[in-house]
C-alpha cells in the first residue's frame, strides 16, 4: 500500500490537485474542479485546501459500519445471498435536492464520523463478521478516494471482494486508480437530461455517462445501474426510453438496471412517492427496449425483483426484498433448464445471509 502522507490524524494529504496560476489550489478529483484558497473547502466540504495541497480531512473516520445483503446496494448479480459490510463518510460531490441519505451526505459536522478505523481493520471486522465483501457507499465515495483505495487494497490482501456504490461524478484522470482495486459497482444514474443534472443535482450529465461507458468498455468491474423515478422529474414515457436507447447502445442488454422508488426526502417533501404502477411501465418498457435484466426497487415486487433466464425465461433467482429464495442456477451460474449462462460473478452456490443488517461497532486503534 502506498505511504499516505498524514498531517494530523485523518487528514492526509491528496493525490489529485495542481497549483494553479494565481496560487490556489484546483481539486482534479471530480467534474467540479473546485479551486480554493488555504482554509477554504471544496463543494464535497471533506477536500480542502491547506498550505501544502489539497487534503482529505475524514480519512479513517466513518458515520458508522453495517453488514448488509448485497442485494441492498442494490447487486443482483453479485455473489447472491452474501453479506456486505458497508460505510460511508460525510459530504458529497452533488448536491441533489432529493438525496435519500442527506443527513450523511449534506453533512458539513465532522463530529458525525464518530467511528473510526484503518483499512486494516475495516477488512478484518468484514472477515469477523462473515461478509463476503466489503462496499463504499451512503455517501459518495468518490470523495473519500484516497480512504476508499487504501480499503479496498487491504480488503483484496484478504479475498474479501469490493464494491462501491456512487453518482459515478468523477474525472477521468481519477479514474483508474479509484477502481483498480474495485470488483463491483452500482452507479445511480439519477436522471437522462442536462436540465435533470443542472437543476435537481447541481451536476452535470455527461461526465456520470462518460464513466459508466469506461467502466464498461475499459474495466473488468461488474456494472449495475440504478435510476431512481421521481414523479414530474424523469418518469415520463420518453425520460424512460431515452435512458433505455442510450443504455443499449452504450452499455449492452447485460448490464441490470434497477428502477427504485422515490419517497419524499430532503428539499423535495412535496413530490408525492413514486407510484409502483410507473416503476412496472418503466420496467416493461426496458425490457421491450431490448435489456435483459430490469429490477424494481424500494416497493414490494416479487415479479419485479427477480431474475429471469435470458435463454429460456425461467425464474433462476426468486427474491423476496433482500433475501434470497428459490435459486435455480448450477454451480458455474447457468440456467439449470437451458444451461444459458447468468451475467455476473457467482459463488457455485447462494449466501446464506438471508437479508441481515446489523451495525458492527470496530475498536478504534487510529489516532
């Protein structure tokens, strides 16, 4: 593992930054390029500039350690029925007016990170705990880069797997050395319109459709994508068939895509939940597009959180939320009526975590 370079306890210093002309600072993590003074923090609030550079200031630092199922990520198609063990920071590179984890990602109190640990032991407390990986994920970990790397490296060295869970709002030079050691990712591509980004995220879209077609096309990370439906903001019929177009052409019909409900959160607590009927039509209307592997999410839908043989259309994977149930797929993950082979990364059989979350406490040992 690389040597960080510590300034005080949880703030090392950051590997993407220049000098700019004037004198300050320009963060080269994301699209933002955020260009600052000594003293003043970037848009993320955990990058900030000092004397010597650009710095991470919540390195070790955690709002907290959970054992999920994987298939809360949501990955469906990786290692089914596992156990995850997943955190998150503060602070976030988007500032989406409806962010569903806003009180993590909106935080601007670093008295919230109040669990700590080295990557050493996150991947340790993940084997204690039976998980089969370990994710980055309720804030974006594209922020916590440098933590995130040093994590994922420490997991690997044990043959824990990786993951990570973001907006996909990063540069292209930051890039490799972000997912060089990741083996999953869900990328929440949250709407299909500049004005979508502008407005609703204070981002951009092209640089989130620019990583996923690397991640695709450059890498070997298995690639989930979820859209979140928000009703008057991208649940048209045409939203919907835009997405579904480009993601063909883009992506291929392999890569799963998971279309979660909207509940009323954060700076959008008058936009009413997403209806599941407008969840079903979006998930038809991927399917007639021509995807494989289109999920509903965050509502109750057997039918449409399932995984079906792309061969011969058997139910392979039956779910009921986040547990597994019945599993008709043979050791090397084919289809045990067409012998048609399942997109993914497989285990030669299910978990058994059987939806379980739970908090996991680490003792601290980083000062």
């Amino acid at each position: 593992m690389n040597e960080r370079t510590f300034l005080e306890p949880g703030v090392v210093l950051g590997e993407w930054w220049h000098r700019t002309a004037d004198g300050r600072f320009q963060c080269d993590l994301c699209p933002r390029g955020c260009t600052l003074r000594p003293g003043q923090h970037g848009f993320c609030f955990v990058r900030e500039a000092r004397n010597e550079g650009i710095v991470l200031s919540s390195y070790g630092r955690a709002s907290g350690f959970c054992a999920d199922p994987i298939e809360k990520k949501p990955l469906f198609h990786f290692f089914p029925g596992t156990g995850v063990f997943s955190f998150g920071t503060a602070g976030c590179n988007l500032g989406c007016r409806f962010c569903q984890n806003w009180s993590i990602s909106k935080a601007r109190e670093m008295a919230l990170l109040d669990a700590r640990a080295t990557p050493e032991e996150v991947a340790e407390a993940a084997l204690a705990v039976g998980c089969r990986s370990v994710a980055f994920t309720y804030n974006d970990p594209v922020i916590f880069a440098e933590y995130a790397i040093d994590c994922a490296r420490a997991a690997r060295e044990r043959g824990l797997a990786t993951v990570v869970v973001s907006a996909g709002y990063i540069s292209p030079q930051a890039r490799p050395a972000f997912f060089a050691h990741i083996d999953a990712a869900n990328i929440d591509l949250k709407g299909f319109s500049e004005e979508f980004y502008r407005k609703l995220c204070l981002g951009s879209l092209a640089p989130v459709l620019d990583t996923l077609r690397w991640l695709r096309r450059e890498t070997n990370v298995w690639l989930e994508v979820t859209n979140l439906i928000i009703p008057g903001a991208n649940d048209s019929p045409d939203d919907v068939a835009r997405l579904c177009d480009w993601f063909v052409n883009e992506l291929g019909p392999d890569v799963p895509l998971h279309f979660t409900a909207f509940h009323p959160d954060y700076r959008m607590l008058d936009t009413p939940p997403t209806p599941p009927a407008t969840l079903k039509r979006a998930r038809e209307q991927a399917l007639a597009a021509g995807l494989r592997y289109v999920y509903t999410g965050n509502v109750y839908d057997a039918a449409g959180q399932s995984t079906y043989c792309a061969g011969c259309g058997a139910r392979v994977i039956e779910r009921d939320w986040h547990r597994l149930k019945r599993w008709r797929l043979d050791a090397a993950g084919r289809c045990v009526r067409c012998g048609h082979p399942l997109p993914g990364r497989f285990d030669a059989a299910p978990g058994r975590w059987n939806g379980r979350m739970a908090p996991v406490r680490i003792v601290e040992s980083l000062a």
